[in-house]
C-alpha cells in the first residue's frame, strides 16, 4: 500500500485491460519520476481524446466529428465494404494498402459464452448501410478465430440473399490469430485471395 494519491494512480491503472498489479506499479513510478511538464501532456492527451473522439455516424469507426477519415474520403470505392469486429483492426487493413473502399465496425463478434448475440452487433446498422449506399460487394474480415467464423458465416446467411457478392478474406492468417497482429504481407495475401462464401 502506498500513500492516497500514488494508491489511487496504481489502481487505476491496474484497470486498463492487460495491465496487471506489477504493471500498474511500474508505469505508476515511471510516470511519478517524469517531468512534471510530460505527465500534465499525457494527462491532457488522454482528456482531449476523451472529450473529442467519438465514434463515425455511418461506420462506426472513431472519429472527430460526424464521420471518419474514411467515410469522409470521395476517393475510396463506396461499392464495398469490408466488415471488421473492431476499429483497430481498420488500421491493420489499411497498413495493406490493398484495400479502397470503406469499413463497417460490428464491435465485436459473436460468443454465446460471453453473452454476445448478433443483436449487441452493428449488424442491422450494417444492413441500413447496404439499402441506401449501393454497395456491391461486402468483405467479410472478421477474425480468422472461433467467434470470427461464426459471426462470418451469420453474415453470409443474412447477406447473400440481398443479391451482394458476399467474401471471406482468405486463408494465410492464423486461426487464432487476431488482424491487429497480423503483418502487412500476411494480409495483403488474405485480401487478394478473398472468396465467395457458400450458402
């Protein structure tokens, strides 16, 4: 036990996910032996992304304002969709450079032992998306893992009879494995050899 205020700072950094009590202890001493000047700058980082970043009104992605960078891009091919779980697996598609058009974030995949159905999931936010915008081709890339497969396969149910090519990112990601970890070649490849997802 410390004193108040370096008890309250390692407590609350021990609730930040993967951040254990040791941990919590280490970057709490670190941050107290920082200049004064560098902790208020984190402090003020964190409060400003609080205050400002917020989540795209079409997408789901985060965003500052209504909508994302990439919502907001004319450039990109608004006749696909590529279906992701989380907003950091965005990043990952991205860092490919294989991919123009634009994301849906379901927030997460489905787990019945976790209590997650298809209801807690962007899902009917990503078939209002499908009527009004057009779209010709949905990319299914979700995490090559368990809940992944599962929520892909919920999907391509629910997607193929609204006449959409409906893919799968392809094999070359380990199963198991999450997209934010995946490297760029490694997914580059998955994109390119995407396939249609059999009824």
């Amino acid at each position: 036990m410390y004193e108040g205020p370096v008890q309250n700072l390692v407590d609350e950094l021990g609730r930040l996910p993967g951040i254990g009590p040791k941990s919590a202890q280490r970057i709490a001493f670190h941050l107290l032996r920082l200049p004064a000047e560098d902790a208020k700058r984190l402090a003020k980082a964190i409060v400003e992304a609080k205050e400002r970043v917020s989540w795209c009104r079409r997408c789901y992605n985060i965003a500052e304002g209504e909508q994302c960078r990439f919502c907001r891009d004319d450039t990109r091919d608004a006749t696909l969709i590529c279906v992701v779980e989380d907003a950091r697996d965005i990043v990952a598609v991205e860092r490919t450079r294989e991919f123009r058009g634009l994301y849906h974030v379901l927030g997460g995949a489905i787990s019945p032992i976790e209590g997650v159905g298809p209801e807690q999931l962007r899902i009917r936010e990503l078939l209002g998306r499908l009527a009004d915008e057009g779209v010709k081709e949905v990319i299914l890339a979700t995490n090559p893992n368990i809940e992944g497969e599962a929520t892909a396969m919920y999907l391509a149910r629910l997607l193929q009879p609204l006449g959409l090519r409906v893919t799968r990112i392809a094999s070359g990601l380990p199963v198991g494995g999450d997209l934010e970890y995946a490297d760029e070649i490694t997914l580059g490849r998955a994109f390119e050899g995407r396939r249609e997802v059999g009824a």
